[in-house]
C-alpha cells in the first residue's frame, strides 16, 4: 500500500488529478470498509476526484466529493501513514465553500513522509507503476508499458544503472510535453528486446 500511497500523491501532486486515483483503486478495494487504511484511501480518492471535477467547472460534483471525502478523513490523526491530512482537510473545507476558487489558485499539494513527491522523485520501481497508471490515463498500450516497467526493473536488479528501459521509463513519466515521442522511442527498444527474447525461445 506504501508504495500506491506515494505513486498517488506524485501524480495528484504534478497536475494528474483524474489519474491519481487510479494508483489508491486496486489496494484500496482489497481492504475492509471501515478501516482506517480504507478511510484514507477511500478519503483520498473522492478528495483528487473533488479536485478533477473544480477544474472541469463542476462546481456541485466538487462540493459534493469535498464534503464526503472529509467525512471519510474525520476520525484519522493529523498525519496518517505519513500523509499530512491536516493540509488536506483545508483544502476540503476551502473547495466546498468556494469551489471556484481553483480557478485563482492551483489546488494544495499533497505532503508525504515530510516531503512533497512529485513524479521526478519516484523510485525506479515507483515510476513503473506511475507508468501503468498514466498508460491507462493517456491511452498508451499498457501491455506495451508493463513489457518496458519488466525490462526497466530486470536492468535495474542485476545493476545496469545505464540501462536504457530505465531512462525511457522515467522519460515516459517525467516528460509531459515529449511523451508521445518517447511512447515511440520506447516502443521500438521494447518490441526489438521482445523480439531477441523469442529468437532465443525458439532456439530450445
């Protein structure tokens, strides 16, 4: 759950906001309603999407998800699992009495562990699953990005820090404006590296 926590707040934190929550989906459907690992996840999820629905100008959606998502955080410290929910609440109570004021404003980060992630900060492994999410997000093959996250995270065990599946990977996250370019780099190096991989089956 840790690592979908930061993967989460990464996104949320560099603009994603409809795509975040689909870091918190999966672990936060395998807990038990009522937990406070659920509430967190579940608090967060409706939080970015109140976040999602100010942007598009769906000012009740946005209050409607502000007010249920602190319902959800109520009863969780000031800081849970290292997320600072006290600066997430604020900006709850500031959305469901002024949705609009997203538009002066960009909405509160998300601070974790004593730090503000952000997609440049992610870990290897971290941005591989950054990478799924934002695949789905944006319409890439996710078959394609599972395929470049395995190769990336296989250089990196056995210590290719040079590796180019890890600099495309972060490349593919990283790069907002050049991420159609590199979805074409990276699908080149991966569909060649598939290749060599069945050329090699086939011998045996």
């Amino acid at each position: 759950m840790d690592e979908a926590l930061r993967v989460g707040i990464a996104i949320y934190n560099d603009g994603h906001y409809h795509a975040a929550h689909d870091a918190w989906e999966a672990p936060w459907l395998s807990l038990e309603s009522g937990t406070d690992d659920e509430s967190l996840l579940h608090g967060l999820i409706q939080f970015t999407a109140a976040v999602y629905h100010a942007t598009e100008r769906n000012w009740d959606g946005c209050v409607g998800l502000a007010e249920s998502a602190t319902e959800y955080l109520d009863g969780l410290p000031g800081e849970y699992r290292g997320v600072d929910l006290e600066s997430v609440r604020r900006e709850l109570t500031a959305l469901a009495s002024d949705p609009e004021a997203i538009e002066r404003r960009r909405p509160a980060r998300i601070a974790h562990a004593g730090e503000t992630p952000s997609l440049g900060s992610l870990s290897v492994s971290e941005t591989a699953t950054a990478a799924r999410v934002l695949a789905d997000e944006f319409g890439y093959d996710p078959a394609r990005l599972e395929r470049l996250a395995e190769y990336a995270l296989a250089d990196l065990e056995a210590g290719r820090d040079d590796s180019r599946f890890i600099t495309l990977l972060f490349d593919f996250v990283r790069e907002d404006a050049h991420r159609g370019i590199v979805y074409q780099r990276l699908s080149g190096h991966v569909d060649r590296r598939k290749s060599k991989e069945e050329d090699v089956e086939g011998l045996f």
